[in-house]
C-alpha cells in the first residue's frame, strides 16, 4: 500500500501551474503543457512525471504515431486542482 499524498507532493516548483493547467485544458501533449508553462522544460518534466507517480496525472498514448504522450488529471488531480482554483480566487480577492 502506498503512502497518502501530502501537500509536499504538490509544493514544487510548477506542480500547481500544471495541475490547473490541465484542469482548464482537459488533455494536453507533454510538449504542449511543457511549452504552456514554461521556456525551460526540464523543471516542468521532472514535475509532470511526480504528479504521475503520485496519481494526479494520467498518461496515454493515443495511439497515433509518432506516439507523443498526452497527459490529463486523474479524478483525485481533478479535486485537487480546483481547491487550487479556489485558492488563487481568494488570493486575488480585494477585501
């Protein structure tokens, strides 16, 4: 059995750009969500491929060559994504 999943798990750099990203654009190729959050995209993958492990992204190919992965939340990377939503809306709320 697996651990449970800690906010440390989404802490790092771009996790929630990615998650929320994501959330907003339903599927997305890796090179696309790459290129969506970042210029550098090693930061990105390395996050990508966590939140994989961890179950809040799911990855497939659809079976079209060349084969590029497309990725998109899992129902549990859905839930956290918009109560981080939620979170930027009261951040940017002026009270």
């Amino acid at each position: 059995m697996s651990s449970p999943l800690t906010l440390r798990d989404i802490e790092e750099l771009y996790s929630l750009r990615v998650l929320t990203t994501l959330l907003a654009r339903k599927k997305m190729y890796r090179s696309l969500l790459y290129q969506a959050i970042s210029k550098s995209f090693r930061p990105v993958m390395a996050r990508v491929n966590h939140l994989v492990a961890v179950g809040l992204i799911k990855e497939t190919a659809p079976g079209v060559p060349p084969f590029y992965k497309e990725l998109e939340l899992t129902p549990k990377g859905v839930e956290v994504a918009k109560l981080v939503v939620e979170i930027e809306k009261v951040l940017r709320r002026q009270d």
